[in-house]
C-alpha cells in the first residue's frame, strides 16, 4: 500500500526526493533512520518496546522530536442497561475486525453480571459464524495474521490464558484446510476470567484473542479498565449519559467511544493513547504539525519601540 501510495504522488507531479519510501527490516533500515542526527522528527508506529528504545535514543539528542504510537489493551465496557444487539455487534467489530490486528483492537470485553451471560452466548455465536479467509472476497470478515511470527505470538497468548485459568469458551487455533493452509490464518478464541493479575488481562496480543471479563459497579468496571500498563482506546456501552460521563471522567484513554466499536478510524480527531500506548498525540491530520518547524518573526515599522504586554520600551 505504501509503495502504491508513492506511486499516486509521483503521478501527481510530487517533485522527486520530498517523500521517499525505504524497504527494510527495523534494525536494518528503521533504526539507522531513526537515530540519525539529520532527521530531527520521528513518527513511530510499533511496540512498546521498540518505541521505548527510540524514544530513549531521541533524548541523548538535543534536537530530535519523537511521537510514539505503541499498541493498547483495549477494552469495552458494557453495562446492564445498554441496546444489546448494538453492544455485541460492537463488540465483534472491536476484537476481530482485521483479525485483531489494530492498535485499538479490543481484547477485553468488561461486561456487567447482569448481562453477562447472555451477551457471553450472544459473542461467541457471532464469533463462531465469522467467515475467515481470503481478505479480498467481499464475503470474508477476517483475513490472516500478518506473518507467521504474529500467528505464533497468538497461539502463544491461547494457551497462556488457559494455563491462568481461562474458563474457554470458543477454542481458537491455525486454520488449514483448503487454501487457509498457504496463509496464517486463525479462528477467534474467546475466554472468560475474573479480573486479575494474570499476564494475558494486561499484554497486548494483536489478533483475535478476547477475554470477557465481569463486573458488579461502575468504580468497578473503571478500576478494571486503569488497571493495565496500557491506555489507548476504550467503548462505553450504555444508555445511561451520568455513567458514561463518568466513565470518560475517570478512565485513562486517548481513543474514546460511546456505543460504538473500536476502530480508530477518525483521521481528523487526536489519536494517540496515554502510559505505554504512547505520546498522546497528535491526531493523523495534525501529523504535519509534528513535522513542521514553527517560529515567529516581528517587524516593528514604526520609528519607536513600543513593547507588548505593557512592558516600558523608555530607555535612560
């Protein structure tokens, strides 16, 4: 996509060398970009730990710039009192849209214990239904993992929520029948867990791995989505405009929804997350701020010196 990208500017009389496309691994091509001492704005979109590195290596030069965007655990808060078809649907377009594979996919769906159960049943028969394949056929809802490594990190993540506790409720595992097998293709998996400390509540995995987790309170629900490391996008589904108030009051995100999936698709909004999901900022059409250098340049006209902000200009 980005090479056809290019393509189109240079069709569009873009003159040769304002934008440039290099091919290459991180430590082999983005990393001599990002430190050298002639680029001064980094713009990064990856994990946490690379962004950290880059972000540490910016710091030791004085004049370098760095916005950092660095995944989430994402999550959807659902309380009792919310229109059911449009909160599981949500759910679904959060968790398995582009196999998971967004940095604002959901993997923890926070559902109140009065719903629970029944949007448990109603998540997981969708889930089952979901057509994986072939990403170009209009009939498909997931593709596949981006490469073997990101199907091994998912596998991995399935069977780390089974070995704390994870009660299964859609087993998830490599597709391989027919044509699936020249992919790197996976089936949702789906599980449900207590809130806790467990490893697989708080690390990002980036594929179509979901947990559903319970709650009894509002201060709850809130508690459970601040309590990870992350703090990128979160979906509030409700009715009620005094919780989901609340909830946007006292929950850390950068990414924020009511009613809705979440897909991060909003180029004109900010999009950037807080804690290690990044720098904060800015929004994808304000990326030129970050790249653009500001400075102010005052004329005085006039054959005296008049000061602002009341500032005396008389000179003894």
């Amino acid at each position: 996509m980005a090479q056809r990208i290019l393509e189109l500017f240079e069709m569009a009389g873009l003159p040769p060398g304002v934008l440039n496309l290099v091919h290459g691994y991180g430590e082999e091509t983005g990393w001599p970009l990002a430190t050298h001492p002639d680029v001064d704005v980094v713009l990064f979109t990856g994990s946490y730990e690379v962004g950290s590195k880059i972000r540490q290596e910016a710091a030791r030069d004085y004049n370098k710039f760095v916005v950092a965007e660095m995944g989430g655990k994402n999550a959807i808060i659902v309380f009792d009192d919310t229109d059911f078809d449009l909160a599981v649907n949500a759910a679904v377009l959060s968790a398995f849209k582009t196999t998971g594979q967004r940095c604002v996919s959901a993997s923890r769906l926070i559902v109140q214990e009065g719903v629970f159960d029944k949007f448990l049943q109603a998540f997981v028969d969708k889930a089952r239904r979901l057509k994986v394949g072939d990403p170009l056929s209009n009939t498909t809802f997931m593709g596949p993992m981006v490469s073997q490594a990101g199907l091994d990190k998912v596998m991995a993540y399935n069977q780390l929520a089974k070995d704390e506790g994870a009660q299964v409720a859609l087993e998830g595992g490599r597709l391989a029948q027919g044509d699936l097998r020249y992919g790197y293709y996976a089936s949702p998996f789906v599980y449900v867990m207590q809130h806790g400390p467990q490893r697989v509540l708080r690390e990002e995995v980036f594929g179509p791995h979901v947990a559903l987790i319970p709650f009894k309170t509002l201060e709850e629900a809130v508690h459970i989505y601040n309590d990870a490391d992350y703090g990128f996008a979160l979906s509030v589904c409700s009715r009620d405009y005094r919780k989901i108030r609340q909830v946007r009051e006292e929950c850390r995100f950068g990414v924020g929804y009511v009613n809705l999936p979440t897909i991060g698709a909003e180029v004109h909004l900010p999009f950037g997350g807080l804690k290690k999901s990044g720098s904060g900022m800015p929004s994808a059409a304000a990326q030129a701020d970050a790249v653009t250098h500001r400075y102010s340049w005052t004329i005085n006209h006039a054959e005296d010196i008049v000061l602002a902000q009341g500032l005396q200009s008389e000179v003894p």
